[in-house]
C-alpha cells in the first residue's frame, strides 16, 4: 500500500484563524490606502481564488503584500492561535500512517511559529509559505517531489472554493475541509474529490485507503 501524502492548507483547516487573520488583514490593508474590502466576508470571497493573485488583481503592489504578511507574522506573535477543534485527535491519528506537509498562503515563519508552540512542528516534513510562490499548484507538485508521493496518493486538504481548484490543477486527490473557512455548499460546488464535515472523517478516510490509489 502507498504511503499517502496529506498536504494541508493551514488557515482554517489546522488552526482557527479566520477572525485573527480578517481583522489583521483589513487592518494592514486600510493602513496602506486599500479599501476594496468592507467586511470578513469580503475576504473570505476573495479566497475564492488564490488570496495573493486575488490582492494583486485589487491593485495590492508586491511590497504591499510582503508589508500585509510581515504584519500578520508579528500580529500572531500576541494572539494565542489555537488549533481547530477535532484537530489534535486527528493529527494523532494520521502522524504514525502518513506523510504530512502544508502548503500554505500564510507566512512559512508564522506557521512554524504558531505550530512550534503547539508542539506540533515535528508533524510536518514540510512547510510551504507564500514567500515561496504566490500560487499553491507548483509547491504542491514540489512538495509532493521532494518526498517522493505520486499523485493517485497524495492528497491536498484545504477549506476554500481556491484551494480545491488549485488542488485539482496540480493533480492531486481534493479534499475540501467542511468545518473551515467556507461553507460546505461553496465548497461542494466546487467539485472536491471528498468533501469532510469534520477533521475525524478524514482519519476515516485515509483508513479506507485503497491498496493502488483511490477509486
């Protein structure tokens, strides 16, 4: 049997961030002159597609989107981010049956933060930031490379209508994350290979993995 690859988004699928990274967000973004977001649900429609290219497309200048991530990463520092519930079970369930990394939006330095506080680090052998490349679709094949996975077992687990389509344009299994950032509706019309309510339906999953790739 392969060994499966579980490549994580982080924001709301492994951490609870969405008010954190909202309010810190609108807050950088108002301060460098923006003001093409009004409210949290402003944001999260952006996250309909990757949420780097969607900032550049409102006018968000390179430097401005190092500024907005820098902010985040120091902002982070104070907030006692914790993860989502179910989570914890969850991870300890997979570690030992899987190989696992994050390909991530967010800061490589924030998330290494946040989970080395969490004691939970060591998890992941790998941690992709946006730093990398604003899109997730060549560090997911990287990602994927690095540790050896083919795509029929490597599976990307993301909360937004975004994440499942650049999972899809990267090749790998789609798994849309129900208890994140959209709701299940957006995230089942976006056509996910597996849509999960809760973190435990994917250790379900993954225990069901079939020997030769998902069918």
């Amino acid at each position: 049997m392969p060994r499966p690859l579980l490549i994580f988004d982080f924001d709301g699928v492994l951490v609870d961030t969405v008010d954190f990274f909202a309010r810190e967000t609108m807050q950088k973004l108002s301060e460098l002159g923006y003001d093409f977001i009004k409210s949290r649900e402003d944001l999260l429609d952006l996250f309909r597609e990757n949420i780097a290219v969607a900032f550049i497309e409102h006018g968000v200048t390179p430097a401005h989107m190092c500024a907005i991530w820098e902010h985040i990463q120091e902002a982070s520092k104070k907030e006692k981010i914790e993860l989502c519930a179910g989570v914890g079970d969850m991870l300890t369930a997979l570690t030992p049956a899987c190989d696992m990394a994050i390909v991530s939006s967010n800061s490589s330095h924030m998330i290494r933060g946040v989970l080395s506080r969490l004691g939970l680090v060591d998890n992941f052998k790998s941690i992709s930031g946006g730093e990398d490349d604003f899109e997730k679709i060549e560090r997911i094949k990287a990602c994927m490379n690095a540790i050896g996975s083919k795509p029929e077992s490597t599976f990307y687990i993301g909360d937004t209508v975004g994440d499942v389509d650049e999972a899809h344009r990267a090749g790998v299994m789609a798994v849309a994350a129900g208890w994140g950032w959209h709701p299940i509706e957006s995230l089942k019309d976006a056509g996910p290979d597996r849509l999960l309510v809760k973190p435990q339906d994917l250790v379900d999953y993954i225990a069901k993995f079939p020997r030769g790739g998902v069918h």
